[in-house]
C-alpha cells in the first residue's frame, strides 16, 4: 500500500500557494467546508515518489497565526491539535521573494510549533527583475530549514518541493525563536502550571479564541496558582512578540537579501497612477464592468439557449418513449426541467467567475476596493462589496458566492443579505411581458419603466443596507486592511480551476435544493384530492362538448391545474393577494416562481391554456382575461403591483440555498425570505390601491 | 511628530508610535511597527481610505484607523 504524508501549505495572501498548490495537485482537488463553518477546505494528492503520496491541504492565506478571522482560526486549530486527522506531517510555507521579509513572519511561528517546516519562496522568476539576490545556503543554515524556490509562472522548483517533502525526517523541528523571553517572569509560572506543554502552544491558547483538545483556554485561567493578564497587557506582549520576531527576521536577511533598486522595474506605480486615479480610475472601473455585464449577457445566451433547448426535447423524448405512467410523468415534468434549471445557470456562472478571478489574480480587485471603500461604508458595506452588488444583476447565486472575500463578518452577512434586490436576469421576462402589457408604447415609457426597475432594486440594496447597518450588532470590531498586491498576468490555470470549483459548488450544492422543490411543485401539480381533479377529463367534454382534440386537451390540462394541489393553494392564496390586483391565477404563478422566477410565463402559459407558448400568444390572452365586472385583469395598476412585488419579493429558491450554505442555517435565509416577501407584499398593494 | 492622516504625499516619514490599543495586530504584523519606514502613496476621494507603503509592505487602511499612527518626517 502507498504511504500518505499530511502536508499543510500555508502562507500570506497573495504570494502565489494557491499556484504552488495547483501545480502540486493538478485536478485532483476537492473542495469541501471545514464543518459548521463556510471556510473552504481544499486538498488534493500529490505523487512524491511510486509508493508515497502527499495529501496537501490549502490552508486559508494568514499573515500570521494571531487568528482575526474564522479563515485564520482554521490554520491555528489545525496546528495546534496533535490528534487531528489533517494534522501535518510537515508544513509548506509559501513566501513571496519581494515580500519576504512580512512573510518570514509566519514562518517563524510555525517553527515556533515543532513542526518540520519546509520554507518555499515563491515568485523566484521576478528577482532578476527586481533586482533581488538571496544567499540561500545561508538563510536554511541561519533559519534552521530547507529552502525551495519555485516559480509557479515558469514551471520551476516544484519536483525540489516534492523531494524536500518526502524526506521531511531530515528537517529540524527546533523552534525558531525563544517566544519566553519576551516576558521571561510570565512564562516562568506559566510552565510551572502545565510543566508538559509547549510554552508557544500555550501562549497561542491564551491569546486567540481556539479550541485545544487537551487543554482549553478556560482550564489555563481558571488555574489558581496562574495570575492571569488583561486584555491590552497581552496584546501589548503580542505585539512585543512581533517586534522580535522581526528583529530576528532581520538579523537573517541583513546578510542573506540584496536588493539593487537601480536594477528594479516599477510598473507598481505607473499602473496605479492611472488605475487609482480619482477621476480615471472610476471611468475605467465603470467601464470594465460594463464590458464584463455586456459578455455575460450575450456569450451566456447561447449555451442557455442551447440548455434550455436540449433539456425541453429531452423531455418530449422521455415522454414520448417512455410508457406513459407516475414515473414518466416525474421525469418528463419534474426531474428533467428541475436538472435544466439547474444547469441553465452554469453559463452565467462560469462566465462571471471567469472574469472575476481574472480580476482578482491580475491585482485590480484591491485597487477597486480602494476606490469604493468609502461611499458603501456609508451604507454599512464594505468596498469588497462592490462586486457581488454588481454581479447581482446577472444572478444571485453566484453574487452571493463572491462576497467570501469580504473578511469582516458583519458587512459580509448585510451584502449577502442585500444582493438579491439587485434586478437579476431572471427577472428580465417577467418585466418584459408586463411592461408591454400595461406601459403605453408611444415615446420612452417602455424604456425607462424597465430602468426605473434596474434603478430601484439598487436603490433598496442600499436602503436595507443601511437599514441593516443600524440595528444589526455584532461584537467584533470592524477594520479595514487591505494589501494591495503587484500587479501579475493571471495564470490560465488558476483562473479555469477556480471557475470550475465555483461551478462545481453550485451544482451540487444548490442543485439538490432546486431539484426537491423541483419535484415538490411537480407533485402538487399532478395530484388534486376530489373527483374534479381525476374526473377533469369527462367533467369538460361535458360542460363545452363542442371542443376539438388539440383543444379540449389544453382546456382539460387547465381544469386539472386549477383543482390540483398547487390550483387549490392558489386559491387559497387569493383572499390574501386580491388587494394586490392578484387572482388566483398570478397566485399559482407566484408560488412557481419560487423554482425560478423565469418560470411565471411559462406557468401563466399553461394556466391560460396557450398552444404555442411564443411571448405573443401568451400576451394576447392576458390581455384578454377579464374580471368578473368585464374589466381587464392586467391593467396599469396590477401591472405595476405585480412588477413591484416581482423587484421586492425573495422567489428564488436557489438564492435561498446559497444563503444557507453561505450562512451555515437557515435562519438569515428565512428572515430574507419574510422580510423581503413582507416588504413586496407593501408595496403590491400599496402601489395597486393608489393606482386601481 | 505627526498624525499619519497628516502626513503629506510621497514624503517618506518613520513610525514614531502607535496606539496599540486601538490598531488591529493584523497590521502591527504588517510592518506598522515603530522604526520602520511609511509613505504614504495615495489617499481616495475625500481622503479616506490611505494607501501607504510602510516597510516594504503596500497596504490601505482606513483614517480612522491611521490616527493612531504618529510619524515623524525623515529629512
């Protein structure tokens, strides 16, 4: 049997591990959530020689192991628990040759464990560039370590890795600074108290909020002997701890780093200037996302059609092979439109993830942060906030997904809370098929109706914002850090690997919820209780005898509907929805569109018993329902009621699971759910009473 | 001596000390320590957030949290 060692890669942001850990591991990554919290897990296998594999964890990028964010806990928990199964056999520290010297920080650390460490420096290709030179035999002799460098652009020192991981045995596990003599009287009765433990696993105890399996913050101030410390004099130690650590640092690459900065290109500057510029730098922001929002709109139509298409004849064939029967029935109705509606977001998905990490990887994402930083902290958002409030318009979904890089938890809960009044694509036809209905043609009212919608779900995203910003309290104190990269050509691979991890996620992930309620709606589609569902065939011929085949056929799928499980709820829904200008009709479009909110034409295509469901048809019988006094249903005040109640309303099943999976439960989910679909409600009818 | 949101562009200026207390560790571990080297690059519409060089480090933090760093301007 082949041998696994753990190997943990660690490392700040931005200095290129997650390249490192591509190029280890290739496609067989998995991507999973460390339990009870949204961090992502990332591992995958690396062949080190024929009979020995490495199993590589990504660890969450940390600058150090002081935790301030749930990212960073998971890396100190990790190493701090022995008996954990992912516990490293040896560490990876991924460093970055410009930054080295903040890098190293981490690395010390570490060490500071006892665990066999292994030091990577990463970016090797840009020392010529930037002038660097680095005595490497001296730094391992000094650091007490083995050093790779690697060059994830140029292909180089990844097999040097592999090698050093597998004879991890030679590496020394001596601490790397003596963390005591930063108060020496502290640590002193510290040791005395737990005389087995490693006086730096306890310090890391002591100062962060991190469970230890054999020991536990609680037991170390509850030891009575122990004269425990407040907070500020800690913090004050820790920052002591950094200061010599630096020192140390220091010490090291004083002999060990050369830079000749005559040598160094700067394009830092030169794309800053111009990129960060208070007037440009906006312009070209506006202009980025409009050509981003301009490709996702047109190269994601064409594969959707291509899906929407393909899952449509799918099931005309399965209903059309099949013997008719449930199971065909569930097949042809439920499962495979479910499956297409999963599937038909993909496009959307991968394009928007395409783009966004391209941004990310070239170093842009920081500098639009910068630049928007300050008017959405206004609203109780972040400058990180930018891009989910944007990629709403497209979807949801994967909106929702991108605000995982938003560190500070609460401005993180308000954007995903926000993101779905954002007017999402989904909502386009609904909009289309209304507004054509009920907005006269003459001059640009068809037009700026449609704007006005764009323009006020991003109006009430930042209302609720601030809404949210002022009653919601967490404890944790809010700051603002950001490291603004160098700017690097994204690498292909790393880009097309993040789009397929962010693809795969929402498949499975979302798609078991879309398919149950897929299936439920489908249910209570086909079964009614009573003899007016399954008499629906013989109660129509005899009421309009008169009916040919093709007719008497939709007329009777209709008087099926309308008795159905799903009809009934409708109706019963109307009590409620009838000051909105809403009849029971709308009503089971309504609860529908839950599955999507595309899916309320279709519905009221089939509710209004429409051969060909081209947009025309369907349009001309809504405009010809009535209501019992003779008027017409959709006229300017439902239109309007219905418009707004579709701007406001939380219908999007999917939505509702990324923001449980995002949220770890369902309960932001569901204050989403009622106080979106409350205020909707609000405004349906105060709009329809103002207008009918 | 000078407040950090005082300090003006691309003059270089030396930490001279922080307010522990109210600065997040994140960024002591960053670099902002007293001693090293800070300039500051770019400030964003009406000032806020700051874009600073401190060390070899190139980061922004918000005003709010730069008036807790005191510098001292190098000739």
């Amino acid at each position: 049997m082949a041998k696994l060692l753990n190997v943990a890669l660690l490392g700040n942001p931005n200095t290129g591990k997650t390249s490192v850990f591509n190029r280890l591991t290739g496609l067989t990554q998995k991507v999973g959530n460390y339990p009870g919290i949204t961090v992502e897990k990332k591992e995958g296998r690396s062949r080190l020689d024929p009979t020995t594999y490495a199993r590589i964890l990504d660890l969450p990028g940390t600058y150090s192991l002081n935790a301030s964010s749930m990212d960073e806990s998971v890396v100190v928990e990790l190493l701090l628990n022995k008996k954990d199964k992912d516990f490293p056999d040896v560490a990876v520290v991924v460093t970055d040759v410009e930054n080295l010297k903040r890098n190293l920080l981490l690395f010390t650390q570490v060490k500071d464990l006892n665990i066999p460490t292994i030091l990577v420096i990463n970016m090797a290709d840009q020392m010529k560039r930037k002038g660097i030179t680095l005595d490497i035999p001296l730094m391992e002799t000094q650091l007490n370590t083995r050093i790779v460098l690697t060059s994830t652009r140029e292909k180089m020192g990844i097999d040097s890795l592999r090698k050093a991981i597998l004879n991890y045995r030679a590496l020394s596990t001596e601490p790397a600074m003596d963390v005591t003599t930063i108060d020496p009287e502290y640590f002193e009765s510290l040791q005395r108290i737990f005389p087995n433990e490693s006086l730096y696993k306890l310090w890391l105890v002591i100062t962060q909020d991190v469970n230890f399996s054999k020991l536990d913050r609680q037991r170390v101030s509850d030891a009575t002997a122990f004269k425990t410390q407040p907070e500020s004099d800690l913090k004050r130690l820790q920052q002591k701890e950094t200061i010599k650590r630096y020192q140390l640092i220091n010490g090291v690459l004083k002999q060990a780093y050369k830079v000749d900065l005559s040598v160094a290109v700067d394009l830092r500057s030169r794309f800053d200037r111009v990129l960060m510029h208070k007037f440009w730098g906006y312009l070209i922001f506006f202009f980025i996302l409009m050509l981003i929002f301009q490709s996702i709109y047109d190269w994601s139509s064409i594969p959707q059609d291509f899906i929407d298409g393909t899952f449509a004849s799918l099931s005309d064939l399965a209903k059309q092979q099949l013997p008719t029967g449930t199971f065909t029935s569930l097949l042809a109705e439920g499962i495979i439109p479910g499956l297409g509606g999963i599937l038909i977001f993909i496009p959307q998905i991968a394009l928007l993830f395409f783009f966004l990490s391209l941004l990310e990887e070239s170093g842009y994402m920081s500098r639009v942060v910068f630049l928007m930083d300050r008017g959405l902290r206004k609203f109780g958002l972040s400058g990180k906030s930018v891009i989910p409030l944007i990629s709403g318009t497209a979807c949801a979904i994967p909106a929702v997904m991108a605000t995982r890089n938003i560190e500070n938890w609460r401005e993180r809960l308000i954007t995903i809370l926000v993101t779905p009044f954002t007017t999402c694509s989904a909502r386009l036809p609904v909009y289309a098929i209304l507004i054509s209905l009920v907005i006269p043609k003459q001059g640009f009212y068809q037009g700026m109706t449609l704007m006005g919608l764009y323009l006020l779900g991003f109006i009430m995203a930042l209302v609720s914002s601030w809404i949210l910003s002022k009653t919601l309290k967490f404890n944790s104190k809010s700051y603002f850090v950001v490291e603004m990269p160098n700017y690097k050509l994204p690498l292909l691979k790393n880009v097309l690997i993040t789009v397929l991890e962010k693809t795969k996620t929402f498949v499975v992930e979302a798609g078991k919820i879309i398919m149950a309620i897929s299936i439920l709606l489908w249910i209570m589609a086909s079964y009614g209780p009573g003899k007016n569902f399954s008499n629906a065939a013989e109660i129509v011929q005899q009421e309009q005898p008169q009916l040919n085949n093709e007719r008497l056929e939709t007329k009777i799928n209709a008087y099926k509907l309308e008795h159905s499980y799903i009809g009934i709820l409708g109706k019963s829904l109307e009590p409620a929805i009838a000051p909105l200008g809403f009849d029971w009709k709308i009503g089971i479009a309504l609860i529908s569109s839950f599955a999507a909110r595309e899916v309320f034409v279709g519905t009221l295509a089939t509710i209004y018993h429409v051969e060909s469901d081209s947009e025309e048809t369907i349009k001309n019988r809504m405009a010809s329902e009535v209501r019992q006094d003779g008027s017409p249903l959709f006229n300017l005040a439902t239109g309007i009621s219905l418009m707004l109640f579709y701007a406001f309303a939380m219908q999007c099943m999917s939505t509702l699971a990324i923001v449980k999976k995002e949220t770890n439960g369902w309960k932001w989910p569901m204050i989403q759910l009622f106080s979106m679909t409350l205020l909707a409600y609000l405004a349906a009818f105060t709009s329809y009473q103002i207008l009918s | 001596m000078i407040r950090l949101d005082q300090l003006d562009f691309g003059v270089l200026a030396e930490i001279d000390h922080i307010d522990t207390d109210e600065l997040p560790l994140k960024l002591i571990e960053m670099g902002c320590l007293p001693g090293n080297d800070i300039r500051l690059i770019q400030k964003a519409p009406f000032d806020d957030p700051l874009y600073l060089q401190i060390d070899t480090s190139h980061l922004a933090i918000r005003k709010e949290t730069a008036q807790h760093i005191f510098v001292r301007l190098k000739s």
